[in-house]
C-alpha cells in the first residue's frame, strides 16, 4: 500500500480482496483504489488478508461513559 496525494495505491495478493480492486485478481503494479478516489484518507494499514483505510468515522446516539468515542458531554 502507498498513500500519494493522488490517492491511495494498492499491489500485491488479492486472494481475499485485500487490494480493493473489487476483484480477487493479484496485482503486480500498484493500482489506483478507485473506491477511494476523491477521499481523504488519514492513515493506512495492512494485514495478511487484509488493508484498513482510515477516512473517517462518524457516530451518533447517547454518548454516555465515553461510548460514542469521545469523552466530552454536549450541552
């Protein structure tokens, strides 16, 4: 995985997906993920079987004791 100002780029095994092409196929070149085109990604991981593209994260609900990821109360 390689993270540009163009996007994120993805190569490698995809038994799994893993390169979210949308396909199984392995990719020997990096690829443009194009699911991701126009996102802002924050940060990237990878894993044997996996790849995590943190872009963002959104809750909603009561928020109490912290639950909603945040510890601050709205008043």
């Amino acid at each position: 995985m390689a993270l540009t100002n163009y996007g994120l780029y993805t190569w490698g095994h995809s038994k799994y997906g893993q390169c979210g092409h949308g396909s199984t196929l392995d990719s020997k070149r990096p690829c443009l993920v194009k699911a991701l085109a126009g996102v802002n990604v924050i940060d990237i991981s990878a894993g044997r079987y996996h790849s995590l593209a943190w872009t963002l994260m959104e809750a909603s609900g009561h928020g109490a004791l912290g639950s909603m990821g945040s510890w601050a109360m709205m008043i």
